[in-house]
C-alpha cells in the first residue's frame, strides 16, 4: 500500500540532513559544530551523532505521515524538495530564527476537504505524540541525555505549532476550515506543552 | 461539531478532558517531580493516539473496502441529476479593476464582476454561491 520512487527517497534524505543540520544549530552554537568537526573531537562528535540520530525522526516522521495517511485514503502522494526552500532552510542557520521547510508532500487525487484536513492532522499528531513519548523518556532517563531528551520534545512541540497555525498552506488552516473543535485539541495540546515545558516559556513552572 | 461523527466528537470531548487534565498536572505538580512529565507525556501520547485512531485510520478502513468511493467520488447520479442551467446575460461593458467587494465590502483590487448581478466583487467572493447572487437565487 505505501510506495516510494528512487527520486522521492533521495529528497526525504536529503531533506532530513538539512533539518538535523538546522536542528542542531537551534541549541548548539554554529562555531561549537564546526570547531567539533574541524578537530575530530570524538566525544562532541559522538554527541551530535546520537542527538542526530534522536532528532531526525520529528521532520521525517512528520513528513511519512501526511504521505502515508494520503496513501492509506487510496491517493497518490510525493514528497518534493524545493532547492529555494531547502537553500533558506541552510541559509537560516545564521540567524537566531530557523526556517525549517525544505520541501512538502503534494497529494494528487479526486477528494473531500475532509480528507485533506486529516490528511493535514497526521504531520502535527506524529509531532504531539513523538513531543509526549520523549518527554516521558526524559523524566525517566534524567541526567545530561535526559535533559537532551526534553529537548528534543520540545523542538517536536514547536514543530507541531507552527504546522497548527491556521495560515495559508500550514496544515492549521486546512483543519481550521474543516472542523475548529478538532483544530482546537491539536492545538490545545500543543499550545499547553509550549507553555509548561521545562524548556518552554514559563521554564517548567 | 456537526461535520463530525458520535465516535470523532467523542473522541474530541475526552481529548479535551485529557487536555485540562495536562493542565491541571501543569499548574499543581511540582517541576522536580518525575510523575508531573510523565503524566504530561503519557497524556499527549494518549490524545495523538486517540486521534490517529478515530480522526486518520477509522474513516480510512472504509476506503479500503471499496465502499468510501462514494464519499471520494460523490458526483451526482446522472440518471436523476438534472441541472439548471443559468445562462449569463451578458459581459460588463466597462472594467472595474479597483472598487469595494458588494458582498463584504472590502477593497478588491483587480476584482470580478458577476455574469449575472453585474456586481463587483472579490476573489473570494466572485463566484455566484460565493456571494448568494440575487439573480440565482430568485432561478
């Protein structure tokens, strides 16, 4: 049922390179990423490699999930990398606000705008629920790797926010137009986290 | 809440009490207790689960039985459909290009004037259903 092209897979991965390089730079000063590389600090090296590993999945898995619930709703769905938005995405990392948007999932097909809104619910649900599952991880675990692991919750969170805004083409405004009740648990839910996260705007409280 | 079924408002009205529950945990549990995150985690776990479920992989199974066609291709039956046809009465003689949208009375820059009222209106609100067009509503 779920398919990929060779091309579409070249993207995705070129795509999850530039939001783990982009992801990185939000908490780790860019001159701090390039002096590990320059030196061959293995233990920094080993570091960036395992929070790597932890952050990929928040872009990619938000990706493969409007791709395969358009799947599953029997359309045909792609993933397309926009070398403009992927240039922006890289260029963004010299700035203190990061633009983290290197391609979309184009759905093709005859459906309802129902279908598109939960097509458009599954990106922003695999961010709320990955934000949940670390973020329990973190209280578990505790110590430096814990404190990464809320984190990264956090930075899935923020993901899930910006998708929810009810905006142009965020995910948001499709489910805005459909159903605000629903729109409202998505965003709520989101909403509360970026307020009472350790790391988010009232610091754990 | 009307375009959504008993089981999605359901879903939405125990994701909503999920939700005050993350809030109150928020507001009442200390910062340093490991409960307070993991009671917050397990929640938003539970909602995205809840909703993937309900909202994605529930109206989905009808798609895989064949049966959805209906709501994915839902064109009239041709035998019964017979339409009105609305014929326009003729092209605007003269091209406004910037005025106030008849219907929400926004400035409309580059607008449309309707085939059949003659009014001017904006892009959202061009098409006749779009601006309950007098003239097709009294067809």
């Amino acid at each position: 049922m779920f398919s990929f092209n060779s091309r579409e897979k070249k993207e995705l991965i070129a795509g999850t390179l530039i939001f783990v390089f982009v992801g990185l730079t939000i908490n780790i000063k860019l001159e701090i990423l390039i002096a590990a590389v320059t030196t061959l600090n293995i233990e920094i090296l080993f570091f960036l490699f395992g929070l790597s590993l932890i952050i990929f999945p928040l872009w990619l898995f938000h990706e493969l999930g409007h791709k395969f619930s358009a799947q599953y709703y029997g359309l045909r769905s792609q993933f397309h990398l926009y070398p403009n938005f992927a240039f922006l995405s890289l260029i963004s990392v010299l700035f203190p606000i990061k633009f983290i948007a290197p391609g979309v999932v184009h759905v093709r097909g005859e459906y309802h705008s129902d279908i598109s809104a939960r097509i458009a619910m599954a990106g922003p649900l695999v961010n709320i629920m990955l934000g949940g599952i670390f973020l329990a991880l973190s209280a578990f675990i505790g110590g430096n790797w814990g404190g990464m692991l809320s984190w990264v919750s956090y930075l899935s969170i923020n993901i899930a926010l910006f998708n929810l805004i009810p905006l142009s083409v965020l995910d948001g405004a499709k489910i805005y137009n459909w159903n605000f009740y629903a729109f409202l648990v998505l965003f709520g839910s989101s909403l509360i986290l970026y307020i009472f996260h350790p790391y988010g705007i009232l610091g754990g409280f | 809440m009307e375009s959504l079924t008993n089981q999605e408002r359901l879903t939405t009205y125990i994701s909503f009490s999920l939700i005050i529950s993350i809030l109150f945990v928020s507001i009442f549990l200390p910062p340093e207790s490991i409960l307070k995150w993991v009671l917050i985690g397990f929640g938003l776990i539970l909602i995205s689960v809840l909703m993937i479920y309900v909202f994605i992989l529930y109206p989905g199974k009808d798609f895989q039985k064949g049966g959805s066609r209906k709501l994915r291709f839902s064109r009239p039956d041709s035998s019964s459909f017979q339409p009105t046809i609305i014929r326009p009465s003729g092209r605007a003689k003269d091209t406004i290009i910037e005025g106030k949208c008849h219907f929400c009375q926004n400035l409309a820059i580059m607008g449309f004037t309707c085939s059949y009222c003659k009014n001017y209106f904006c892009s959202e609100h061009r098409l006749p259903e779009k601006h309950q067009c007098e003239r097709v509503l009294r067809v």
